[in-house]
C-alpha cells in the first residue's frame, strides 16, 4: 500500500471521526451547565420537592432561565433546600414564587418562577421566600377521596 | 591484541525446569571460519545459538562473544552486541508486510542515519551479493523457499556483523539450491571477513564447505575436528551420521516391550 | 477424585492469577515502550489504517442498522404511551451512553482486534518477532506499541461515527418512513441529551474499551503458541476476552457515571 495513500485515509477517517463527535456535541447534545460567571445563586426551601433532581431546568413562563444546581435536607428546619443558579441576564423581583411543576402530566419535574412586585432584585446567594411545593399523588387521591366521602356523608 | 576466538562457550549448562538440555558444553570459534555445529534434531544445536545470540541465558557457564560476557549484559549492550550478530532463521522469517528492499534496507534504516540513496546502493549490493538483485521489489510471498533464505541472508550481512549464524540453511532445499546456499556461505565467510556458525544435519553439503565441525549429541560435545578428521573418524556416532546408518548409537527402536510380549507370543506368561 | 477436581481448580486458578500478572506486566511494557509509536508517528499512522480505517464499512453500516431498529422498536413502544415525539431522546441516548460505546466495541474486537492477533501471532509463529529482536530492534516498541496506541485513537472515533449514523437511521426511521415530526425529533433531543453527561461518557467509555481490547488482542498475539492451532485458538481468546471485557467494563462505568443522575 502507498504511503500517501494510506496517509490520506486515515486522515479521511480521522476527519470523519471528529466530524461525527461535532455533530454529536453540538446537533445531538447541548451544553446544560450555565457559566458559573454569567449567573447568581439563590436559595428556596420546599416542605417537599417531590421527584425534583439536581441539573432540573428552573424556568419562567415557559422559558429557561437557570438550573438546579443542588437539593438538600436540612435537619433542623426539616425542609429540603434547593440551591438554584439562574442566568445573570434575568432578574428577579425579592417576592418571586418557586413552584415545583411537572412537564406533562407524568414528566420530569422542573422549578417554575413567577415574578412578584417588588422592586427590588433577588441577588446572589438571597432566599427565595414563597415557595409552593409538589404535588404529591397520595395526597391528592386522598383529598379526593375525602371530598367525596364529604359529598356521599351529609345525611 | 584481539582473541583469535570470536565467540567462546565454556561449560555451559542450560535446561527447562530439571530437564537438561545442554549438559557442559565447551565450544570456540575462530574468526573468518565457517564452523558446522552438527548432529541429530533436539539435541540443542538451536539452543546453542540462542544462547550465543542472548536470546536465553545458561543455567550455568559462560558465553561469550568477542571477548564480552553476555550474561553481564543489560538489554542496551545486548543490542548493541547484536548489531555485531547476523541470524539466518530456518526458513528466513523475512517481514511479510514489506518488499525485499525493505526488509534488507531494515537494519540500515533502523540503525543507521544514512540517506535514502546511500541505503539504496548498500541493499543492492548485498542483493546482488546473493544473485538477487532483480528481484528488490517483490513481496516475500512472492519467493521459492531457497530466493527467500537468500534474501535472508542478504539481511543478515546488511550491517556487515563479525557472526553470522545460520539455522539450518540446507533444510528443505533442492540440490542446486543447496550448492548455491553452500558456495555463498563460504564466499561470503572468505570475502567479508566474517566466522559463520552454521548448525545443520545435512553432512554431505557442510563438509564440502567447513574449517571445523562440532558434533553435538544428548547435550554435550561428543567429536570435533576439522572436515577431514570428521569424514575419517571411527567414533561410533559420528560414522553413523556421517554414512547415514539406520542403526547406531541413536537407535532405529523408540524404547519399547519385547516384541513377542506385545504379539502375545510369550503364550500363558502373564 | 475429588481430590482431583480440587487440585485442578486450585492449579487453573493459580495459573489464572499468574496469567493476568504476566499480562499486566506486558501491558506496561507496552507503555513504556511508546515512545517509538509517537517520535515515528508514520508506523502508528499505519496501523490506524488496519485497525480503523478498515473498520470503517462494519461500523457504519451496523450503525445505520441499529439505529433504523431503534426507530422502529422505539416508536412502536412509546406509542402506546403516547409519547412519539420522545423518539429522538430515545434513539439519541440509547446509542450515546450505550450502544454506540459498545456495539462498536464488540464490533471493532471482532474485527481489528482478531486480525492484531493473528498478525502478531503470524509473526512470532515465522520468528519474524525473534528475528527483529536479533536485530536489535524491539519488537515491543516496533511492532506492539503502535497497534495499541492505533487502537486507542481508533476507537473512539469509531463509536462517535456509529453513534452519529444511528442517530442519523433513527431520522430516516422516524421522520421519513413513519412521519413523526421533523423539528420535534431534533429539539427533543437537544434538550435532553447533555453534551457532558451523555456524550463525553460515551466517549470516555470508548477510550476505555479502546484500551482493553487492543491490549487484550496484543498480549494473545504475542502470546500464541507458535503453531496453526495456537494462533487460531489465540484469536477467538481474544474475541471472547475482550467481548467480555468490554460488557463487564460497561457495567462497571455506568454505575460511576450515571450513579449521579438520582
């Protein structure tokens, strides 16, 4: 086999290789991590955060706008806190509720923000102080089976 | 100033496990001679240049190779000793991946930093040294058995070494081919200087060529001696060999029960 | 007898353990000796060729394949969920953590990683390996550390391809044959495949595999018992050995890496 010949099929091959790694990184994935300089930290504290998972999206009307970048529990309030990094180009009101929502009916489970009033911003490292918690199925089946308990009851 | 002795091997022992398969073995070989190491297969003439090449290390003894001991030597002056060395293997184990030119131009090019025109002349002369220069650009799977040893050699004597040794260079071959095999080694030996170690059972066509034959036989040196003394001697196990008998020191019989015993003639014996 | 049956599982066992120290030990001769693959890249460049470049055909055209199954296997099961828009996470994911990492390994040992070892075991077999070394050239350095540094760029390359023309038989499946939509499959899959996550553990996993079977195929070739036999029994020891290795390798990185996920 000619050398040159050779030599340019590997670098055929070689070529093809990286081309198929671009196509996959940039076509196929997409880079989830928010920059650590473009972005702040906050705080929010659920009772329970349901199936919510580090790197979930934090998303407000509908859109992107950070990532969970932590879930733990706190032992002395017993609450779960979620450390949230969202995007520096979107601020947010200090009375912005956190929700956690499902996508779907069965989806993953993402933090939904919606913004307040206040004029002031949430800044780096602050507490989101309204939250509202996930639903829980149990919790919901048992309520509707109370409600119609309640209904069939009144005698 | 110089040891007439390019490679001495004293009292060497060497085996696998408790199996000896040299068993004290004192050898010299002089410069510019083509000495025959001779005898029956598995008697541990291929040992021997194994041992010679560094390839293995005696058990016992010493080996050495102008004037260095090899057992002193790391795997860098091993190399370098070999530079010194050429090996024909058995049936030529040329690189199968390149032409004829490239495996006589490997050592060169390995070894050396000539340019490409300089290495070019020097395999071509070694080809030709060999009747071989029409056929540079052919694969080796291209080559009869006897081309390809030829191009073996041509290999071997690429960086013109002190030792050449060849393993069996007439087995197999027709006999023009053997009369060309025999006649290069000997040309090769008187005209480049060179002490060839040529390990073979094929008596008839060594004896025509050699200085000194060494007759090897269950692992030590049992006759040696100039192609004369050998063609002469009386030692049962050389004139067995020598004359080609079928019956001798090394027996026609593998070990084995009497012969009526295994016909069950031996009647209500048991 | 049991006695017997002891002693021979107590022996195997023993030349097992002794196996895998002697092959360790080759694994680092081969490391130290790579020198000569990097400084004369044109050998390693070679043996890429042989082990990479020829697998090319296998590795594409089973990619394609696998993919197209994925379509059709995927799209059947999430339709009862009514999720056929998932299609493209489905076929994405599955072949970048898993099958592209390791179909293409099992591929590439079946292919590359036999034909190293009869190479090798060829020439050990026409003392081509003894007659380099009394030439005072290494064969390690010449001849063993160039395949496994060409196995070790190779592989990875290939998973990527097989992924990538997966992905792309997932496509042709899905949106051309059965209809399901064009920019969904694509956005779906973007959103949820992640670059670091999914796709530099595939790759790493490749790299891996990479190193596993190139080794295992040259110590079998340097190996083998000079004979037919020898070599024919060395090369399915190493498409077995390295199958399984492989498999077993998968396990082992997809507990580590995706363990975090939860």
């Amino acid at each position: 086999m000619n050398k040159t010949v050779l030599d340019l099929w590997v670098g055929l091959f070689v070529i093809a290789g990286i081309a198929a790694l671009l196509f996959l990184a940039l076509k196929v994935g997409s880079m989830n991590t928010v920059n650590t300089t473009d972005s702040y930290e906050v705080v929010a504290r659920f009772e329970n955060i349901g199936g919510l998972k580090a790197r979930a999206p934090v998303r407000s009307a509908g859109v992107v706008v950070g990532r969970v970048t932590d879930v733990r529990f706190d032992n002395e309030t017993y609450e779960a806190a979620v450390t949230i990094r969202l995007d520096k180009r979107y601020a947010f009101p200090k009375d912005t509720t956190a929700a956690i929502m499902t996508s779907g009916l069965l989806g993953e489970q993402y933090i939904g923000l919606e913004a307040g009033g206040d004029s002031q911003k949430l800044k780096d490292k602050d507490r989101i102080i309204i939250t509202q918690d996930a639903v829980v199925l149990e919790n919901l089946i048992g309520q509707f089976l109370y409600g119609k308990a309640q209904e069939g009851a009144p005698q | 100033m110089q040891n007439d002795n390019l490679v001495e091997i004293e009292d060497v022992e060497f085996g696998y496990g408790d199996r000896l398969v040299l068993k004290g073995v004192n050898l010299t070989a002089k410069r510019g001679q083509v000495i025959a190491i001779m005898g029956s297969s598995g008697c541990g003439k291929t040992t021997l240049l194994r041992l010679i090449g560094g390839q293995i290390k005696p058990g016992q003894g010493q080996v050495r190779v102008a004037g260095e001991s090899l057992g002193h030597l790391n795997q860098k002056g091993l190399y370098r000793l070999r530079r010194k060395m050429g090996m024909l293997f058995q049936f030529g184990a040329l690189f199968t991946d390149m032409s004829v030119f490239d495996n006589v131009a490997f050592q060169l090019r390995e070894h050396t930093d000539l340019p490409e025109d300089a290495i070019r002349d020097l395999v071509l002369m070694k080809l030709h040294a060999v009747g071989l220069r029409g056929a540079a650009q052919m694969m080796p799977s291209e080559l009869s058995g006897g081309m390809a040893r030829r191009v073996a050699l041509a290999r071997a004597i690429a960086l013109e070494p002190a030792l050449v040794m060849f393993d069996e260079p007439f087995a197999g071959l027709d006999p023009i081919s053997l009369g060309v095999t025999g006649n290069l080694i000997r040309r090769l030996t008187d005209t480049l200087g060179l002490t060839s170690l040529v390990v073979t059972h094929d008596v008839q066509e060594s004896l025509k060529i050699v200085d000194y034959v060494y007759f090897v036989s269950e692992g030590v040196i049992v006759a040696e001696g100039t192609a004369d003394d050998i063609r002469g001697s009386d030692l049962p196990y050389v004139h067995q060999f020598v004359h080609g008998e079928a019956d001798g020191p090394v027996p026609f019989h593998y070990p084995a029960p009497p012969y009526a015993d295994d016909l069950g003639l031996g009647g209500l014996r048991a | 007898m049991l006695k017997q049956s002891i002693e021979n599982l107590g022996n195997r066992t023993l030349e097992g353990v002794w196996r895998i120290g002697y092959a360790t030990r080759f694994f680092v001769l081969i490391l130290l000796h790579s020198g000569t693959a990097f400084r004369r890249f044109g050998l390693t460049i070679r043996e890429i060729y042989f082990s990479g470049v020829l697998s090319l055909i296998i590795i594409l055209v089973s990619g394609l394949f696998v993919g197209m199954v994925l379509g059709l296997q995927g799209y059947e099961t999430l339709q009862t969920f009514g999720s056929e828009e998932a299609l493209g996470i489905l076929v994405a994911l599955s072949l970048v953590r898993e099958l592209g990492p390791v179909v293409a390994a099992l591929l590439f040992a079946s292919r590359a990683g036999s034909a190293i070892t009869a190479e090798i075991g060829l020439m050990k077999a026409t003392e081509q390996l003894s007659a380099m070394e009394m030439m005072a050239v290494d064969p390690i350095a010449r001849v063993v550390a160039p395949r496994f540094w060409a196995g070790v760029i190779s592989m990875p390359l290939l998973a990527a391809l097989f992924s990538a023309m997966g992905i792309f038989g997932g496509y042709l499946v899905g949106v051309q044959l059965i209809g399901v939509d064009e920019g969904l499959f694509w956005s779906q899959m973007r959103s949820s495949v992640d670059f670091e996550q999914d796709i530099m553990n595939g790759v790493i996993k490749s790299v891996v595999f990479g190193i596993a079977i190139t080794a295992i195929a040259l110590y079998e070739g340097y190996d083998a018992p000079p004979t037919a036999e020898g070599v024919s029994g060395a090369t399915t020891r190493t498409v077995v050995a390295s199958s399984l290795a492989v498999l077993a390798l998968d396990f082992v990185l997809t507990a580590f890496m995706f363990r975090g996920l939860n």
